[in-house]
C-alpha cells in the first residue's frame, strides 16, 4: 500500500444552466463527493464546488491514491440461531460467506443483548483508479435538478445536456462515460472571448492542480468566490467612473454570478424625467426585470444610471442601446401608471377592495381591512398606548392595503406599501400615517427589522392577528410542510415586534380582540381558538428564545409565562445568570420537591414542632421569608434577585432532604412535610419550573 496522494478533478460541461440550477447542483456537490468518497475509504484533505453556466465541477486536494486495507470485526447472527444440534444453519454459513471466511473462523462473543457470531472482513485495498470510474459515473446522474432533461436517443436525463467531461487524477484521464460521453482532459473556454470561428476555444487541462489557472486563462472564472469577488471590484469602478457608488444588493451578485463565466460590467442610463418615480419603482425595474444595479451620487441621490453584469464587454455600444431601449420601455410604463395612479386619492381606491377576495369564508379583503383597523387600535388599548399613536395606527390601518387595486402595485406586486406610502405623501398625507402604509409588512423576512415605530407595529400585529385568528378558526392551520398563508412566519412577525418593541401583551387578550372582528361563523369557539394558537405561538416563541438562551431555561420560563413573551424573556434572561451548574443543582433538587408535592393533601404547612430537626425548621423559616420577597420582586420585575433567592434557598432544601425523611409514619407530620413541599414548589413555580431546570 502507498500512502501517495494527488488531486482529482471532474468537470461536467453542458449548455447553460439556469442560475438556480447552478447554485442548487454547487451545493449538492461537496456531500455527494465526502459519502462516495468515504464509502470508498478514499482519503482527502479538502474538496470544493466549482461552476459556472456551461459547467459543474469538482476539485478533491489530495486524494489517496490507494484505499487502506480493510480489518473490521462484524456482528452476525445470535448464536442460538446460527448452530442447531452444533451443526452451522443456513443463516452462520450465510455470515462466513458475506465475510469471505469459513465458518470455523467465526467467534462467539456475549452482548447485553446476548451471545452472538462475530467475524472479521478483511479486504485488500484497492488502487483509487481502479474505483473512481464507477464512483464518478454514478454521482454525475445523482446531482439533483428542479427539472432534468432528456436529449438524443439515450435515456440519461441531466439539467441540460452534457456536451463534455474532463475527469483527471493528476495528470491521468480517469475513464468516465456518461449519456454517451467519454472523458477526456479537454474542456472549452469562454463562448465568446477568445472564441475560434464563431466557437469556444478548446483548452487542455494538463492536470487537476491547474484547472482553475487554465480556465482563467481562457476567460473562466469557474471558482464562484473569485468571480463574486471580480465581479463586485468591477461593479464599484463602474460606479465611480459616473461620479457615484454603487447601490449594493446581494441578491443581484447572487442572481448575475451564475450569468456569467467572467464578469463585465457596461453602463447604461435613462432620461432623467424618469426621476420623478419613486426611487424603489426605478430600481425595482432595473433589478426585477434586467438583473441591474443602481447608483447613487455623492449626496445620496439616485443618478440617472444603472450598471449591467454582461458575460462579454464585446461591442459595448450595442450592449448598452439594447439595454437603455428596454429601460426605456419600462420605465415609460412605471411612469404611466404612477401618474395615473395620482389621478385618484387613496382613499378613494379603499372601496375597490371589495372585489378582492381574501379568504372565501374570511371574506374581501375590504373586510380584512376594517378588521386590522379595529384591531390595531384594541392592541394599543390593551398596550396603553398614548392616544396620537393609536389615532396614526387607525388612519395608517385604513390606507394600508389600498394601493393593492392601484395600476403599479397590479404590475410591480413587490412594490405594495412602498406605493402606498408614496401616494400618501403625494396626496398630502402625514409622514408618520404614510410610513404605517410601508412598515405594516415589516418584518418581511428572518433578516428583516420590524417595524419602526409604535403605529406602524400596532398595524404589523393586527394584520398578521387577524389573518392568524382566521385561518386557525377555520381549520386552515399549517400541517407538516405545508402551510400556504405563511401562518409560522405571520407569527414570528408578531412576535418579534412585540419583543423588539417591548409590548408587554397577553396573547389571549390579542387572540380574543382578533377573534371579536369577525362576523362570520367560524369553527372554533373564542376560547378554543385562545388556547389553539397559544399553543402554536409557545412553539414558535421556543424557538426564538433558543437561538440565544439554554433549552433548560427556555423550558422552565414558558412552562409559567409563555401568555406574556416580554416577560417570559425577561425570566429566561435572568435564570441565564445562574451557571449552569448552579441550575443543575436548582433543577434537581426542585425536582425531587414537586414530584413529593403530588401527593400533598389540601391546607397551608405549618411550623414544625419544637423538637422538630434543624434542616426542617431552617427551610421553614427560610421558606416564609422568601415568600414574601419573591411577591415583591416578581411585582416590581425584579428578576435576577428573586431567581438569585431560590438559588440561595436550594441548598437548604437540598440538605433538609438530606437529613429529613419527609414519607415519616407519622401521618400529621408527614401531611405537615408534604403540605410544605406543595408550599414551596406552588410558591417558586409562579416564578419558572425549576424542576426542568438542567434538562437537555
């Protein structure tokens, strides 16, 4: 066996891919590659994805050239059921074959589960060229696709069809045939720059290590961090070569990395009497339809301009007059509509909600919107909001889905709020009412901040209320996977704006404010609906709190105040402080309590007899004092004291059940003890259940 190591490479080259097709196959790629290759007992010491539009590859940095021998002991069947009479049956000879030993090599080893045949498989390692064929062969058809195709008379299928593949380890051609295309080392470089005859250059892949150097040469850039990078230095030179920078958007790096094999950016720009629209619909244009970037100038205003990814910087002027002739078009149509849409108040527009249908049993979305309005003023009511918030959450309410029926949401759906906000303005409207229409839909996203201010958070809240409150009323709650109104996220939106904004609400007063508005009959009662979507928000809120907070103390503060989610965080916040072995110790010992406690009969607990033991009277008397205190600290929100006062108290109760055996024989003193038990563990557990603290 030797231990010497070289790097592999497969390349797939086929006729453009779809950006999605590329990205979702270079994160395929690595775990289709580490399972063969560990399947293989194939050595490595990294791998990457690789790719462009007209290619997929795989680059593997020091691959064992040969597999290590094999020597692993294997579990066969019970002994009992591999010998009758001390004759081998059917299933021991069945194991020795699979092994490639006799019978007689086989042990009996005893197992919790009992006595069983175990053999050792040896098997002789094998050259990687002697493996990789077949290995490479079968990945090439396991990359998954959202669509395959099916080309020529075979029946292989692939995202579009494979035009060539250059398979090497080092400097040898691996032999690989797929859909009826052998490798090779030759692959091709870009379509156009430095193109033969109209045709991509050949270019020859001496070995795997220079692979990514060979195609830079031919003007790929297949390493996708490296053309992101180009890619983003040449959009800002772009940018300041007209007097600004540019407006950064991931997505579009994203969108225009699989595009492209080397990046080129041109420039292009529009009549300036386009600036009149809203920025967002200029640059919603440029980006939804034409994957194009924004620039801005020196003070912060958006130019006339836009810069476009291209694959070629080939006859740049007629790039750049297919690309302004198309802007043109569709900025002429943003503009008509906007200029319409003027024509007519946004008020005005609130009866067209009428015609849109909401929910067939919810009803219009005209209902839906008299509904979030009454609603966003109950939760300022219930949030004792000063009355100037609640008075721009109900103007903001009212308006907000109504630029829905107007002509540039119905063409730039994306843009809903952001039109409506800039209608407003137009029209005379407050700032702080128009800016409810834009933030209601915050947040939009995981990534996504909630809304900015008191109002528009009110009206955020009550549409995702009103839509959560209905669709679980009747019978629309998301199963498994599917969940088409988007209730898990409507109820992350809800809280984290309560979080991020410190409403201290109860959820049952929101759920039953929600339910109130509807007027039609639904399936669940007020109560039952209550209890349903508290249950679903306390699994959502769970998960929030988990991705900052110990499972342990999550569990334990939304076991007493998951109703309530500011303060549940507060609780967890302040049981964090406690080291974790500390709320081990409190988890164990509060545990052991409330399992006692069970069994409590009805009545306070009273002082322990004169003669009673030291560790009995000291919880007692220390018990009645902190009871005290933990009312007034819970009433003031004071926390970290009140859990910092259990934390003292438990080692007393864990020394009393040390030296006190509460199931004594004498009944009053047991019902005594146990009445105690009950006392402490109802008294700490209004605070958090400590008994799960230290669970996993």
């Amino acid at each position: 066996m030797t231990t010497a190591q070289s790097d592999l490479l497969l390349e797939i080259g086929v006729e453009e891919l779809p950006a999605s097709f590329v990205d979702g196959a270079l994160k395929a790629l690595p775990e289709l590659f580490k399972k063969r290759l560990g399947e293989l007992r194939l050595a490595y010491t990294s791998l990457e994805a690789l790719g462009t539009p007209r290619r997929l590859a795989v680059i593997v940095k020091d691959m064992a050239l040969w597999q290590p021998d094999l020597s692993e002991d294997m579990t066969g069947p019970p002994t009992k059921a591999a010998f009758k009479d001390g004759v081998p049956t059917k299933a021991a000879e069945a194991f020795a074959q699979k092994l490639g030993v006799a019978v007689s090599e086989l042990r009996r080893v005893e197992t919790p589960k009992g006595e069983y045949l175990v053999g050792t498989r040896k098997e002789k390692g094998r050259a990687a060229t002697e493996l990789l064929p077949e290995m490479l062969a079968s990945i090439v058809p396991a990359i998954p696709f959202r669509k395959s195709m099916r080309w020529g008379a075979g029946d292989a299928t692939f995202g579009r069809p494979i035009q060539w593949i250059v398979a090497l380890l080092g400097g040898d051609i691996i032999d690989v045939s797929v859909a009826g295309v052998k490798s090779g080392r030759e692959t091709f470089g870009h379509r156009f720059l430095g193109a033969q005859n109209g045709r991509s250059a050949k270019v020859t892949i001496p070995n795997a290590g220079v692979y990514t150097d060979t195609l830079r040469a031919a003007h790929v850039i297949v390493d996708p961090k490296e053309r992101a990078k180009l890619m983003e230095e040449r959009l800002h030179e772009a940018a300041k070569a007209t007097g600004g920078h540019l407006i950064e958007d991931a997505f579009l790096v994203d969108e225009n990395l699989s595009l492209v094999e080397e990046p080129h950016v041109v420039t292009g720009s529009f009549a300036a009497e386009y600036l009149e629209l809203p920025e967002r619909v200029i640059l919603e244009v440029a980006k939804g339809h034409q994957r194009y970037f924004g620039v801005r100038s020196a003070d912060n205003k958006l130019l006339a301009k836009y810069l476009s990814v291209v694959n070629t910087a080939e006859n740049v002027p007629n790039i750049v007059r297919g690309n302004d002739r198309v802007m043109r078009a569709r900025l002429s149509d943003a503009q008509f509509f906007y200029r319409e849409d003027l024509k007519i108040p946004l008020a005005d527009r609130r009866k067209k909600l009428d015609g849109i249908v909401f929910q067939k049993r919810l009803g219009t979305m005209l209902a839906k919107a008299e509904r979030v309005e009454r609603l966003a003023r109950e939760l300022g009511l219930l949030l004792m909001l000063p009355e100037p918030t609640l008075m721009a959450a109900a103007s903001g309410a009212h308006l907000a889905k109504c630029d829905l029926v107007s002509l540039m949401v119905g063409e730039f759906p994306e843009l809903q709020g952001e039109m409506g906000r800039a209608y407003a303005l137009a029209q005379g409207v407050s700032a702080d009412v128009a800016d409810v229409i834009l933030t209601h839909y915050q947040p939009k996203g995981a990534g996504d901040a909630v809304a900015p201010t008191d109002a528009g958070a009110l009206v955020a809240m009550a549409d995702r209320l009103d839509t959560l409150a209905g669709c679980f009323a009747i019978g629309l709650s998301p199963t498994g996977a599917a969940d088409p109104y988007a209730l898990r996220r409507a109820c992350l939106g809800v809280l984290r704006t309560m979080l991020d904004r410190g409403f201290d609400l109860k959820l049952s007063d929101a759920f039953h404010a929600a339910y109130d508005g509807f007027s039609m009959k639904l399936d669940l009662s007020r109560d039952a609906l209550a209890q349903k979507l508290g249950e679903f928000f306390t699994e959502r809120l769970r998960g929030l709190m988990n991705d900052k907070l110990p499972t342990d103390v999550v569990n334990s503060t939304l076991a007493v105040a998951a109703n309530r989610p500011l303060d549940a965080r507060a609780r967890a916040q302040a049981v964090q402080e406690l080291d974790a072995a500390t709320r081990a110790r409190v988890g164990e010992v509060f545990k052991r309590a409330t399992n006692i406690a069970s069994g409590a009969p009805a009545g306070a607990p009273e002082a322990p007899p004169a003669g009673a033991h030291a560790s009995e009277t000291l919880v007692f008397e220390s018990f009645v004092g902190m009871k005290e205190r933990l009312e007034q600290l819970t009433q003031g929100g004071k926390y970290s004291e009140a859990f910092g006062e259990v934390a003292g108290f438990a080692p007393k109760l864990h020394q009393y059940f040390l030296d006190v055996f509460v199931m004594t024989d004498d009944v009053a003193v047991r019902e005594n003890r146990l009445r105690l038990m009950r006392a402490i563990s109802e008294t700490c557990g209004t605070l958090a259940r400590f008994d799960l603290l230290g669970e996993g």
